[in-house]
C-alpha cells in the first residue's frame, strides 16, 4: 500500500486586503479599522443602508494593475463588476461585490505566473487570475462560538477592499505552496499595497486532491503560516481514506486553527448558489492602456529583477542573491550595509550577505520578529566584519554579539562592557573547556546520546568562572571540542 | 382668508389650485406669503386626506415651521432659493433624514434615515419644503397603489377607482391639490402611470439625469427619480433643480443639464413626431386611443409633422421588463433582513437564518415575495442563461428599435396607459393582466430613455386619459417643450377632480 504513488494537486485561492490603501473599497470610510472600537469606522455605504450606493476607489484599481503587472497577468481593459448573492449577517447587503470570470463577467487580470525554487529546482506556479471583491464584516463572539450565548456584528472591516489571487492547481506539495506564497508575499510588499504583517490581512482557501478523486476545498486559513500545516494535515486525511478503500467526497472543508485539523462543513449538493450578475449601480470599469502605462512606470523594482541586479553589482550567488531580496526590508538594508564602506569588495559583500542571511535571519527566526522590529544599525554589521577582518575579535564572539546589537548597541559599546564582565576570551575559554571535558568523561558520554547534555558542560564552566563566560560562546567552542571527538 | 391675499384678489383658500409657477411669481411680487400657501395646502389636505389616503407621514408642523423661517428671511430681504419655500410631497422611498422612510413596507417600519437622499439636499438647497411621504405600492411594486402596507389611495376622478401606480399617492395628491409638486420613481412605469390616471404631468427623466442616491432600489438598472406636477413648466422646474452628476452615484451622468424652463417656449415647427403602431394595439383603449390620436392632430396643427416608426420588439418588452425587474429586486432587497434596522420577528426560536426567513416573510407584503421567488429562479444556476441573460438579450434589441425609431423622428408619442384608471380590486387577484398594462410604458425604462405623461382628455367617465412622449436620450428638452406646446393648446390642465364616488 505505500508504494501506492499519490499525486496530490493543490490550487490555492489567496485573498489579501490592500491595507495601503487609506480608504474602502466603495466609501470613503477609513481602511485603518483595526484596533478601533467596532463599528465606527462605518458609513450608510458600508453597512448598505437603504438606498446607498458604491463609488470605486480608483487607487484600488490601480493597486490591482500594479499586482497584474508584477504578476505578468494580461489586464481586462473592461469589465463589470458582479454581485455574489448569499445571506450572512457581515454581509450587509446581502451580496458581496466581486468579479466574476463567467457568465459573461470578466477578471481583472488573466493569466500570470510566479517562480519558486524548492530544493535548489526552480519551477513556474501559474496563476489563473485575480480580482477585486469587498471584505464582509466580521463576528465576534464572547469566547468560542460554541459558548458564547449571543453573536455580535462588527461592520468596520465591511467594504475593505481584497484582492484574489487564484492559482492553477498545479502546486504539488505543502513546501511549493509555501514558497509560493513566500514569493507573492515578497512581491506584494515591494509593489506597496498591503502590510501583510497586520492580523486578518491574509485568507487562504486551498483546494487539495490527490489525483483520481475527489477534491476538497478547505476554507479559512488565516496566514501563510498555517497554509503548509493545514494542507499536511489534509493531504494526510486523504491519504488514510483512500488507504483504507473510503471513497472520498467533494465538499468544504473548514481548518481548525486551534486543533489542527480540517471540519467539513458541506458537500457538493449543499454548494451554495450565488446567483451572480451584474452590479449595476457601478458602471463598468475601463482601464486604458495609458492607465496601465502610467502605474507600469511608477511600478518599483520587482524582487526577481532586483536579484539579478544584486548578483551583477555585488556578485552574489543566484542562490544568495535571491534569498536576500525576498524581504523587501533586508535587501534595503543589505543595500544599504554594503555601500557604508568604500573599502569593501567582493569578500565582503558575500560576508555582508551571510551574516545578514544566517546569523541575523537566525536570530529573527528564533524571536519571531522581524528586522524592522529590530534596531540593528547597517553600519554596526560593517564594523562587524571590519572587527574580524582586522583581528579584534574573532568570529565566535562576534555572533555572541548578535543579541546586543539587535539592540542597537554598537560593536565599541558592546565590546566594552562585555570585555568587563564577561570572560570572552575565546584562547581562555578554549582552555576551561578542555579541563572540563577531560574531566567529566561521563557527561561527555552522555553527550552521544543526550543533546541536553552540553548544559551541564556550560554550567560546569560558568561555576569556574564565576558566571562571567559568555555562554554562547562557550556552548560553541565545547560543539568544536566534542565534534572533533566524534562525540556529537 | 388674510388680508394680504385678499387683496390681489386671491382668496388663499384657493391657492392649492394654482400652478407652482404662479405661486412662485406671486411669492416674488409679494403679493402671497408662505404662511398663506401653506395654510390654504394643508387645510386642504384635511379636508381631502380621508378620502384619498395620498400621503403615509405628513410633515406639518416641520414645514409650517420652516415656512415661516423662509417668510421672515423674505421680510428681511434675504436671498431664498429658487424653489421659494413652495412644497413638494415626497415618495416614501426616497429618504430624508430623520423621517420615517418605509416603502410603504412592514418590513421598515421605524426606519429613519440617517442622511439624506441627493434628490432631497438639492431640493432643500433650493429651499423646498417637504410637507411629508405619499403612499405607494410597496416597493414600488405596482400599477395601482393597492399594495401598499398602509392601505391604498383612492383616485380623485372616481374614488372607486386606483389612481395608478407605484407613485399614486404622489400623482393623487399633485391632482386634488395637496402639494404643488411631487417626488416619483419610475421603474416600469411608476411616474407615468398614475400621472395618466390621475390627469396630472409626470416627468420620466432619462436613466442617469437624476441621481438615485438614497432612492431605496427596486429594480437598480431601470429606476429613475421623477417629478410629479400640476404642468408642465413645473415639471421642467423641478428637473432642473434635481438632474445633474453626483459623485455619490456612478451611473449618473455629467452631460450638461439643460435650461428646461427656458426651452419649453422654443418652436415646435417642423419637429418630427414619431408614431409607432405597435403602441396602438389590440390592449389599447378606443377611447383612449381616439385621444391620443386628436392629441397628435393638435401637436401636427402647431406644426410639427409625424412620422410613422416601429418598435417591432414591443410585444416582448413587459416579459423582458419583469424578468429583468424582478431578477435584480431579488438580490436589492436581499439587505432587508431585520438584523439592523426595520421589522424584526419576535417570533423565531431557530438560527440567524430561521430569524431572517421569519423577517422576511412576516415583513413583505404578497406582490413583494412573489417578485423576490421569481426573481431568485430567474438567476438560478440553470435558469439564468434561459432568463436572465435571453432577457438582456431582448433588451437590447428593444434598445436598438428605439435608436432606429430616433434616426427618424424627434420623439415618439403614444398613450401612457392602454387604459384609464380601473375599480379598485379589479385587477389584484389576476397579476398577469396587471402586469400587461406597463407594456406602453416600460419599454422606456428597459432603454433608459425619457418621457413625459400629461393629461390629453377624459374617457366617458370623466377620467383622464394620459398622453406619453418619449425623447431620445437625454433630450427631456424636446419633450418637455412638445408636451407645454400641447397642454397649452389643450388648456384642460386647471381643471380640479371632483373627488366624488363614480357611479357604476
């Protein structure tokens, strides 16, 4: 049964609200709702009271053609917009204005592609379309829905503005739909149209087959983050009915971001019918070619082609080039970084883009925060590799510098006061833990077997020095010693 | 009654008769106050209000209020606007700002507007004064005001019979004097029609001259907001205040508005009258039709000429209209689910969607649910490319028998309605047959053209018969000038209805 050769098909629906922009979708009301008090970012438009009517944002449509063109969609130079007919109580008006590419509607843009690279492969993930369409409101609940003894509406996200983003299903696996939506992320934050660091920014729905059943399409993944998790778990889901000879029904699936798992919440016969038509209280959208022109020309740098540039101007690695480039904010500072010194060449821009890419990303990583979260100064990274290349410090200590400089602390500083407190002499400490080692043979033992084991080593060593060795710097040179003995 | 009037030799009891114009030019010569006129309107208005039932929210104390505002500003020599301080009842679907605004429907009763429609600011920029909402079909739903949620308004001709719909309580109250002017909507035929039944000037403007802006919607690509008048230099009037671009509505249009009044006089030598036979058919009344037909004699014999045209499309426009009307009426009233404003049912104990299907059928009336229902099939996965999209289809062949017809002429006439106003109850029980009656009107709204209904005569029961002329797009200047050419000719159009009970 496992040799049983599972082809799994994965198209992905993404949906991101252009938090750049200043005003709705329809209205004038402020797009900044979040953290204000609910419904007070609302007008008769938003909460579609009798006899309102929308008026487009133009900059949302020009938002739209700056994605269309960063995607490579082919643009529709006109187009209506539709109403999708379905009764919610955050949907005010008992329709949602969107796009509709049948039934005689039309996309805002068809078509385009985004590259990836998984696995140092590079593949091309089509892209069906995009489109414009309102936010409904939202429900808020005392506690889960399930307790909670009433249903309260909150109408201040009614009427932002999203767009769509329909993939092919040609996306095999969890990890390409996550470099998927790690390139769209990046394109999108260099194009400036939304902040999808702000919560509710992003909406995922994922459809998932495995190839000769049915498909399911599971709803409600509310990050980037959990898209990868919610399609394993799915993908595992189908795997075990079809192992287990159950047949396999299309239906909607509803992830559970708390208990991991994927609910359904209804099969194809109770698909609902939207009944979409025209929205005839817009007239129809024209978009000229010089419309197209224009936001062609203020459109900035892409990432893809801001990777080439990297890699002819610092002679970066394709590879290097194009992980740098990928947050917008570490590229700026690279950038930035590497022209502070006129004297640096070659050498150091690649060692600019390592510690940028390894330690600093790392480091990151760990604290969930990213760099503009940080105080971390381009030049205090300059100094950095000018310490090393001049011997002032060595390498190991300069990573023991990390957490400071993160700080905003300069190298000076830090190494002033750590040079006091703290023993980081590496030629000191590589003594102490030669001792150590050579004289706890049975927690080196343990080391084999234990990753936890080194703790106690590190301790052993802050009880001799009082407290002063730098702990990452030790935990370092003890791996060194013990890699070298084969140990770990 | 005062001094004032008596001595220009007008009793202000009887200034509810006068044109708007007149008292306009009356007001300017100071030969009238407002305080008078609107005594003289609402004295009237009790005496006539129980048997017409013309209005569902009267407006007195606010707009005798304000009239005496606007009366101490003229004695004051301030500027007033050019409305004047005169009155103007407004249909209760179109809302004003704190006023109750229900269409005539369960389903909002308590509803207060918090803003205004942009019909509404530029009449009250032109210091109108709204005296209160007429009675209409719920929704607008209707040829004969009976489906009203408050109870139907009774024909001033005949109060046995129904003085058209949807806008009747709009075109009662213009004919028995209540107001001077009145706000409509036209959907099918909203405006027109009870203006034909009620003998009085009811002015379609073109899809887009006036914006819909808090117009509660019906049916969204064919409403437009209209006037209802005693003649037509007040229907000229009213448009020029209300017509123009707004920026709140994207489907209305920056083409320049015209000088209407200043037009009405121009020469109507030599203008081509278009005649399309299919408006003269099997439906249309004899006596009607033998009107209509004198009219147009009239009109040649101030020296326009006719022009025979076709709109060989005709027999397809009222199953055209309604599937199209009751398609988007579906998804416009879908918004009325008792969860933020209106009626809400007490009596639900399931879900949110147990307590919205309650609302909903507790809330609109037969005539409304029946729409909504049809409505909802006809955009139905498997149904909307038979219906929907076959009836865009005809529209737009209708939309090109009136772009040929206009390559020939400069308007087309025909009657507004086959027939003059019915008995109450005559129709309600056969919605087909009632449905069948807007086929002379609501081809005019499927194209979005314009169109004006003004009385031409009176059947054998001395009711009016309404005479319709339809303009090519945005040209109300043409019709507005025929029909004034007409009614002056004519000169029926001071004559007041009797408000007796019709024998038969």
């Amino acid at each position: 049964m496992d040799g049983q050769d599972f082809k799994i098909i994965i198209g992905l629906e993404v949906h991101i609200q252009l938090t750049n922009l200043q005003t709705k979708l329809f209205c004038s009301c402020s797009n900044d709702y979040r953290g204000a008090d609910p419904n007070t970012h609302i007008c008769p438009i938003c909460i579609s009271l009798p006899g309102s009517l929308p008026v487009v944002n133009k900059r949302a449509i020009e938002f739209a053609t700056r994605l269309g063109l960063a995607l490579n969609c082919k643009i529709n130079h006109k187009f209506w917009f539709y109403r999708k007919n379905y009764f919610y109580p955050d949907l005010p008006k008992g329709f949602q204005i969107s796009q509709y590419n049948k039934a005689g509607g039309k996309a805002f843009g068809d078509g385009g592609e985004i590259q990836i690279r998984l696995n140092n492969h590079k593949k091309v993930i089509q892209i069906n379309r995009i489109h414009l369409e309102e936010d409904p409101g939202r429900l808020v609940h005392k506690g889960s829905i399930a307790t909670s003894p009433y249903t309260l509406v909150d109408y201040n996200r009614s009427g932002v503005c999203l767009i769509e983003i329909v993939t092919e299903p040609v996306i095999k696996s969890p990890e390409e739909a996550r470099e998927f939506l790690k390139q769209l992320k990046s394109i999108i934050q260099y194009i400036g149209i939304s902040n999808l660091e702000l919560e509710g920014s992003v909406r995922v729905d994922a459809n998932i087959s495995i190839k000769g059943h049915e498909r399911s399409e599971v709803k409600n993944i509310n990050s980037f983050k959990e898209v990868e998790r919610a399609l394993r778990h799915e993908i595992v889901r189908q795997k075990n009915l079809i192992k287990r000879r159950k047949e396999l029904t299309q239906e909607t699936r509803h992830w559970d971001e708390k208990r991991r798992v994927t609910i359904s919440m209804r099969t194809k016969e109770f698909e609902a019918d939207y009944r979409y038509f025209p929205e005839q209280d817009l007239v129809p959208i024209v978009i000229k070619d010089e419309f197209i022109e224009r936001a062609k020309a203020t459109l900035p740098e892409l990432p893809n082609e801001r990777a080439i540039r990297l890699r002819r101007e610092y002679l970066l690695s394709e590879f290097d080039s194009e992980n740098l480039v990928i947050d917008k904010n570490i590229a700026d500072f690279y950038e930035q970084g590497v022209n502070i010194d006129p004297s640096f060449g070659l050498e150091e821009y690649k060692q600019y883009c390592n510690w940028l890419m390894n330690s600093i990303a790392g480091w990151l990583n760990d604290h969930n925060l990213n760099l503009e979260d940080t105080k971390l100064q381009p030049r205090h990274l300059v100094d950095l590799i000018n310490f090393i290349k001049d011997g002032k410090i060595t390498t190991k200590i300069a990573k023991s510098f990390i957490g400071d400089m993160m700080k905003g602390s300069s190298l000076t500083e830090i190494m002033k006061w750590k040079g006091k407190t703290r023993i980081s002499d590496e030629v000191l400490l590589q003594k102490y833990s030669k001792e150590i080692i050579n004289n706890n043979p049975k927690i080196v033992e343990d080391c084999r077997s234990n990753a936890r084991a080194i703790e106690a080593l590190i301790g052993k060593i802050m009880a001799k020095t009082k407290g002063q060795a730098d702990p990452e710097i030790t935990r370092e040179i003890l791996i060194d010693l013990l890699k070298k003995k084969s140990i770990i | 009654m005062t001094n004032l009037s008596e001595k220009s030799g007008y009793n202000s009891m009887e200034l509810y008769k006068l044109m708007g114009y007149e008292l306009r030019d009356k007001l300017k010569r100071k030969e009238i106050t407002l305080d008078a006129i609107y005594q003289s309107l609402f004295e009237r208005i009790h005496a006539t209000e129980d048997l017409l039932h013309s209005f569902v929210h009267l407006a007195e104390e606010t707009a005798i209020n304000k009239a005496r505002e606007y009366q101490s500003n003229l004695k004051e020599g301030k500027k007033i606007g050019a409305f004047h301080g005169l009155p103007f009842a407004n249909k209760d679907l179109i809302s004003i700002k704190n006023v109750p605004t229900t269409c005539c429907s369960k389903i909002l009763k308590g509803f207060l507007p918090p803003y205004n429609a942009t019909v509404i600011d530029r009449l009250y920029k032109a210091d109108a004064i709204s005296i209160g909402n007429t009675n209409m079909d719920e929704f607008a739903m209707g040829s004969s005001t009976e489906n009203s949620c408050y109870g139907p308004t009774y024909n001033p001709w005949d109060l046995s019979r129904v003085p058209g719909g949807s806008s009747g309580g709009a075109a009662s109250s213009v004919a028995a004097g209540q107001t001077v002017f009145a706000l409509g909507s036209d959907t099918g035929g909203s405006v027109r029609c009870p203006a034909s039944f009620c003998g009085v000037v009811g002015l379609k403007p073109t899809y887009g001259r006036v914006s819909r802006y808090g117009l509660i919607a019906f049916a969204n690509s064919l409403d437009q907001i209209g006037c209802i008048t005693k003649c037509v230099y007040d229907a000229a009037f009213m448009l020029e205040i209300i017509a123009g671009k707004d920026p709140l509505d994207s489907t209305s249009s920056n083409i320049k508005v015209d000088k209407y009044t200043e037009g009405l006089n121009e020469s109507i030598v030599n203008k081509i009258i278009g005649i399309p036979e299919e408006f003269f058919g099997e439906g249309v009344n004899k006596e009607v039709k033998n009107s209509v037909l004198k009219a147009i004699d009239t009109i040649e014999s101030l020296g326009a000429k006719s022009v025979e045209v076709s709109i060989p499309h005709l027999e397809y426009t009222v199953a055209t209209y309604y599937l199209i009307c009751m398609s988007e009426a579906s998804s416009n009233l879908a918004r009325f689910d008792g969860l933020r404003y209106g009626y809400a049912s007490e009596s639900f104990e399931g879900d949110v969607y147990d307590f919205i299907k309650r609302t909903r059928s507790e809330g609109f009336g037969d005539e409304v649910r029946r729409r909504i229902f049809l409505g909802t099939y006809t955009l139905s996965a498997g149904y909307y490319d038979m219906y929907y999209i076959k009836a865009l289809k005809t529209r737009a062949l209708i939309k090109k028998d009136f772009n040929k017809a206009f390559k020939k002429c400069d308007c087309i006439v025909s009657p507004t309605m086959p027939i003059t106003a019915f008995k109450l109850g005559e129709l309600l029980d056969d919605p087909i047959q009632m449905y069948t009656i807007d086929i002379l009107t609501c081809p005019v709204n499927l194209v979005g053209l314009p169109a004006i209904s003004l009385p031409c005569g009176f059947d054998s029961n001395g009711l009016p018969i309404g005479f319709q002329i339809i303009g090519d797009f945005f040209d109300e200047k043409t019709i507005l000038s025929i029909a004034y050419h007409l009614e002056q000719e004519l000169n029926i159009y001071r004559k007041m209805p009797t408000l007796k009970r019709g024998i038969m």
